[in-house]
C-alpha cells in the first residue's frame, strides 16, 4: 500500500505516466537548445525502471479506491510562476468513493485511515520530488 502511493506520486508529480524520454528524445532536446533543467525533467530518474511492487490482498481495495480518487486531491497555486500543488484529498471526497464502492460501514474507518497514510506518503512522495 505505502509503495503504491509512492508509486502513483512520483508518476503524477513528474508525468512518467503520458511521458517516458528515451535517449533519443534526449538528444533532440538538447540538439534543439532545451534549457537543462527541462532535460533533467525528461530525464528518466534512477528508479523509474522499478515499477513492480507487491499489494497485500487486504490492502487491494485501499489502492484501487486511492487511484480512483487521481482527480479528487485539492490544488492549490503557490505563486511566483510556481505549478500547482497536490495538499490533500477532501475527506467528503474519501467518504464519497468508500460508499460508491459498497463498503460495508464497519469497515470505512479502518480503510479512512489507510488512505489518509497512503494520501501522507504521496505528499512526502511528491515533496521529495521536486
């Protein structure tokens, strides 16, 4: 569960997920005068071949609920030409996914709780990475 949402982090803070540069791709960056730090950008990190990581079966559902909720985190723009960052996902969104997927009642606290670890880690995840 912690490794997904350091896994889904890193994907979205850096768009490996609708970009992976190979070395030619690179080469036409830098042909092209691209500053550096975009082809560090573009650059694959260290660990971006390590994609494989295993869910425990009981923590299947706090993953797939965590992905499902991608478009739910709240945004806020820091200023000075700075992007948009990821701070939290609304509880009201959390409780909304939990019961559109049928969980039954007595379960929701203990799933609330690991989504908020995994929500944590991604934050840490995508702090470390810029």
């Amino acid at each position: 569960m912690i490794e997904a949402a350091r896994w889904w982090a890193r994907d979205s803070s850096s768009g490996a997920r609708d970009f992976a540069a190979d070395d030619l791709v690179l080469e036409a960056l830098k042909a092209a005068g691209a500053p550096p730090e975009v082809i560090a950008a573009a650059s694959p990190s260290a660990d971006a071949d390590v994609d494989d990581f295993e869910v425990w079966p009981e923590n299947w559902l706090a993953v797939r609920i965590f992905v499902d909720l991608e478009t739910s985190w709240t945004l806020v723009v820091p200023g000075f030409g700075a992007g948009p960052r990821r701070v939290g996902l609304p509880a009201t969104e959390i409780h909304a996914a939990v019961s559109l997927c049928g969980v039954r009642k007595r379960d929701r606290p203990n799933l609330y709780r690991d989504l908020r670890t995994m929500e944590r880690v991604a934050i840490e995840a995508m702090v470390n990475a810029r």
